[in-house]
C-alpha cells in the first residue's frame, strides 16, 4: 500500500514538475513537453488552453471528436466556429482534397400522354362489342407509349393504365365502330442523380 502511495505519488509530483517546469518554457520548448505522452489528452488541452502552437484546446478537440470524419460540412462548421485552432488548418486542407461522387437513385413517378385510339375498319355487332374490341386495343398501345419513356434512358417504365375518355361510337348497315380519346397513365422510375461531396477520414 505504501509503495502504491509513493509511486502514485512520483507520477503526480513528476506531472506536476512537467507543467511547472512547461510554464517556465518559452513557447519553443513547451512544445514537446506537451506531446509527452502522459496524462493525456489533460496535458495537451493544457497547453492548447495557454496558446502554444499546434495544440487545441479542450473544447476543440472535442468538438473535432463529435464530427462526421467525412462529412465536408461539419468540417466547415468547425473551422468556422474555431477559426484559429490547429485543427481547424488540417480541416481545411480535407476539404480542400474533397471529391464530389455522384449517386444514382430511382424514384416512381407519374405521366400523362393523350392517346386517341381509331375505331379502325372492323365492324361488331353491337356497340358493347365494339367498345370492349377498342379497349383490348388501348392497352396495348398504352404500353407501347409509355414504354417509349425507356429511350432516354432516364426512366424505367412499370405499368400503364388508360382514364375513362370520351367515346364516339357509331352503328352503320355493317355494325358497330368506337373511337376513344384518352390518356395513358404511364407509371415509372426516374433516375436521379446527386452529387455528394465526400471528404476523406482525416487523422
């Protein structure tokens, strides 16, 4: 016990000793005392708090220690806020070999495109007829409209569907015909492109 008391002791003493002896330094000797690597990070927050160079204060290094390592703007908030701290010289000289990556992403989004289907040469026997032959045909070429979105490369088309229209039916001595005039309601993905600025995990 008495031994642990001592040796505790020396260590504090010689703690003690160190800053005494650092605050009677001129600043180019203080310097290596404080990277001496004992009672840290205590020591070097110490220095940091009396303005020897390179050494941050405590509430500098913790504010640097509760960032985003690659997040570009929180090393700006920090240099902005510490504009003076040594760290705030290593920050901007990350930022300053900052890349920018572009991600792609999809998002579904929604067209409209007017679609007007003929009711072509084929006759039915009955308007009821004539307007279920003209609807099979909608889709299919509600299809074939929204899918051109795919030529861009910018969209993916997923399904289509048509909104009620306007019908224009007519009987004549050979049966019946029926137009429609509608849309197609195109569902698809649309590629987006950000870009992110990425900062490298700094030391």
């Amino acid at each position: 016990m008495f031994r642990k008391f001592v040796f505790g002791g020396s260590v504090t003493g010689l703690l003690f000793g160190a800053v005494y002896l650092a605050a009677n330094l001129s600043m180019e000797m203080k310097g290596p005392l404080c990277g001496l690597d004992i009672s840290q990070p205590a020591l070097s927050d110490w220095c940091g708090s009396i303005g020897i160079p390179d050494f941050p204060t405590q509430e500098e290094r913790e504010a640097s220690e509760a960032l985003d390592a690659e997040s570009c703007d929180d090393l700006r908030d920090f240099i902005n806020h510490f504009p003076a701290s040594p760290i705030a010289d290593r920050f901007t000289q990350v930022l300053l070999a900052r890349h920018v990556e572009v991600v792609e992403s999809w998002s579904e989004t929604e067209k409209s495109l007017a679609l007007f289907l003929y009711s072509g040469t084929t006759l039915h026997a009955s308007e009821e007829d004539a307007r279920a032959a003209t609807t099979q045909r909608s889709q299919a070429e509600a299809d074939d409209l929204c899918g051109s979105f795919e030529a861009s490369g910018d969209y993916r088309f997923l399904t289509s569907e048509t909104d009620k229209g306007t019908w224009v039916c007519r009987a004549g001595p050979g049966g019946h015909a029926c137009s429609l005039e509608t849309h197609a309601v195109c569902h698809l993905e649309e590629r987006q492109l950000t870009e992110i600025e990425v900062c490298s995990d700094r030391s």
